[in-house]
C-alpha cells in the first residue's frame, strides 16, 4: 500500500509543478478577476476611445432639431453637427477618416422619418443601432403629434403588459429562483465540461508518455498495473481538486466585493441568494463522480497506445459522449422538464451533467436523486473492473495502436499475467 501512495503523490506532485497546470491556473484567476471588474474595464476603454461625430444631412428641413433633442435624451453616445457641404464632399471626408459618418435624414412614402447611415465599414454594428433607436424615438414623438396625444399617454401605451406567473405545483421554484438556478447551473455545466475533457485527457496522456519511454516496464516490475490506474486518477483528482480550490477561494475574494454590480449587471440573476446548499453540494458530487468515470475510461484507453500522437484519436469517442452530453444539457437549460431530457439523466456517462441540470432546476423526487448516484457508481465501479483488466494487459502492449481491436489483445494478455 505504501508504494500506491508514492506513486499516488510522485503523480499529484509531478503534474501540479508543471507549467500547463500553472498557467492554466493563472488563466482562469485572471478571467475571474476580469469578471468581476468588467464594469471598470468596459469603462476604462470607453474614456480611451474619442466619440464618434456624424455629419447629418436634413432632406426635410425638419426633421434635425427633433433628432437631436432625441439624441441628448439617449445619452449622446455620438455626436452629430448640421451639415453644411455637399454629400459628395462628406464622403470624401469619410474616406480620408477626417469624419465618421454620415447620417442623411428623409422621410418615407407615409411621411415618416428614415435615415441613410454612411460609414467608413460595416464593422461597428453598434452605432446603426444606436441611430435606429433616436429614428425610432423621433417617429414616435411624430406620431404623437398627429394623434394628438401628450407624452404620458403615449408612454402608457408603449410600455410592456405585465403578467403574474403563478406555479401549482408544490415547491415549485418562482421566477428568479429558477433564473438564477439557470445562471447558475450554466456556469457550473461549462465547468464540469471542460475539466472532465481537461483531466480525462491528461490521464490517458500520461499513460501512453509513460509507455512511449519504456517507465511502464520498470514500474510494472514493482508496482501492479492495477494499482498504478487507480494512483493515477487518484493523484490527478487530487490536481483537480487543489486547482478548483484555488479558483473558488480566489473567485469568492474577488467577486464578493463586485457582487452587487455583477447582480445589476445581469438584472439580478448572479444574486444566487435563493438557490439553496444543496444544488452546490450536488454539483460537487456529480463533478467527482463524473471525473471517476470518465478518468477510469480515459485511463485503460491511454494503455492501449505507446505513442502520445495516438491519445486523441482512441479517446476522440469519450470526448464525443462528453459533448453530445453537453449539448443535451444546454437544450435542457430551456425545457428541463421534458421527457427526453428525463431519460437522458439516467444514461451513465450523461448523468453528471444532466441529472445536475435537473436537480438545479427542477424539484426532483429525493430517490431519483439516489437512483442516478446509484447508476453512476455502478457503472464506475463495472467500468474500473473492466479498465483495470484492460490496463493490466494494455500496458504490455507496444508498436502502433489498432484502435479498439487491441481491447481483445489487451484482455488476453491480462488473463496470461
């Protein structure tokens, strides 16, 4: 047992010096960090970059005065001067970048206003928007004026109708529970997926380096290949856990103190003040019992190949299973009460993310909770039975890799062991 865990630290120890694991750490630190302060950087930028200026051509004689005022009510994101030459002379201004645009005001066959926008590029899409909506608020404000209606009367009768939203069912989750169980399981849904791929990949990487540099026939000799899978996914759930322990303490520093600019942000729904304990100690369990499956696959897959270039290609099935079940889940963010998605969330290597959605999102029966750990277990368990037969004549297995055919060699070998 002794030699188990030397080998389970000298993996740990080994794959948590390395660069890729400090890098990536440093990554998603400073993504975290970029997160929370969005709001200062968005406005960092914005102070940098002049505003744009537009030179308006008024076809109407009318219609300038209005649009302006209109423009100040919506902040002035650009600012726009009466023209006072020719539209062939602005367009050569716009060329030679000495003027952003022109905006050339006209009205239609119903006398009502519409606009011309000419720009150096279509890149910026945000300034048509921007001018959109100050013709919008013009046409409106004509509009007004024909109907002989004030301003208050016609606010009342653009502003949105209000629905209640009543649920029936028992503990039914209200509306901004489940948007910010939503938000929620969204974000944790994106990170179980990439760790899985992240850490399944290393595993079955590290096995075939191990084989490529001939190491597996010295360590076969003192330590079993049994106990040499299990060290390995042990050691890198250990690197896995000790890289998401410094992503959440980091994480819940920093955006603590930006909580409520992030919460206004997104109209509340990164509160996360009504999702209950539960859903993160779910998460938690689905993502360790997700990482065991899918690492005990990656690892007997790794020991069917003796060269690294050959990994992606044997273990490109298992990442498919991880995305087709990403996919599922991100269809059930929308409509996780359907019978498809139900189903789904008791096929092995598409519970941790499915039933995870479920649970966050639904009130589920306590047992069906229970059932899908069971099933994951299970399979865990037949899987790492089976892997650690499949490792433990894999690893004897060298030259160039025949894909699954060499699951059969494999077998043989382990029965003549």
């Amino acid at each position: 047992m002794n030699k188990f865990w030397i080998m389970v630290a000298h993996t740990y120890l080994s794959k948590v010096k390395t660069k890729s694991f400090i890098f990536t750490t440093l990554i998603m630190l400073l993504l975290i960090y970029g997160l929370s302060n969005i709001g200062n950087i968005i406005n960092f930028f914005d102070d940098e970059q002049d505003k744009q200026t537009f030179a308006v051509i008024d076809e109407t004689n009318e219609l300038y005065q209005m649009f302006e005022a209109n423009l100040k009510v919506s902040g002035n994101p650009f600012d726009i001067e009466k023209a006072s030459k020719t539209e062939e002379e602005l367009d050569k201004q716009v060329l030679e970048e000495e003027l952003d645009g022109i905006i050339i005001l006209e009205n239609d066959a119903s006398n009502l206003p519409t606009a011309t926008v000419k720009t150096l590029s279509m890149t910026d899409s945000s300034i048509f928007m921007q001018v959109e909506q100050v013709l919008q608020q013009t046409k409106q404000e004509i509009g007004r004026q024909k109907l002989g209606l004030d301003a208050e009367e016609l606010n009342q009768l653009f502003t949105p109708v209000e629905i209640s939203k009543v649920a029936l069912e028992d503990n039914a989750k209200t509306e901004d529970e489940l948007n910010q169980a939503r938000v929620l399981v969204y974000v944790l849904l994106f990170f179980i997926y990439f760790s899985v791929i992240l850490y399944a990949s290393m595993i079955a990487t590290e096995v075939a380096t191990e084989k490529s540099s001939r190491v597996m026939e010295i360590l076969i000799s003192s330590v079993s290949p049994v106990k040499q899978m299990f060290a390995k996914l042990i050691g890198i759930g250990l690197l896995s856990l000790t890289q998401m322990l410094i992503i959440f303490v980091s994480g819940f520093v920093t955006i603590r103190s930006k909580i409520d600019d992030l919460s206004a942000l997104t109209g509340g729904e990164l509160g996360f003040t009504d999702i209950p304990l539960s859903t993160f100690v779910y998460a938690g369990i689905y993502f360790i019992l997700g990482y065991f499956l899918f690492a005990t696959l990656a690892a007997f897959l790794g020991s069917l190949v003796s060269r690294i270039e050959d990994v992606q290609q044997l273990i490109s099935p298992m990442i498919f299973l991880i995305v087709g079940a990403f996919m599922i889940a991100m269809f059930g963010l929308s409509n996780p009460d359907t019978p498809f998605i139900t189903i789904s969330s008791y096929i092995p290597f598409f519970t941790p993310m499915i039933m995870f959605l479920r649970v966050g999102m639904l009130n589920i029966p306590p047992w069906e909770i229970a059932l899908s750990i069971i099933i994951l277990v299970a399979s865990i368990t037949a899987l790492a039975i089976f892997g650690a037969r499949v490792y433990k004549g894999g690893v004897l297995i060298y030259g160039k890799s025949s894909s699954f055919k060499d699951l059969k060699r494999a077998l043989t070998m382990s029965k003549d062991k």
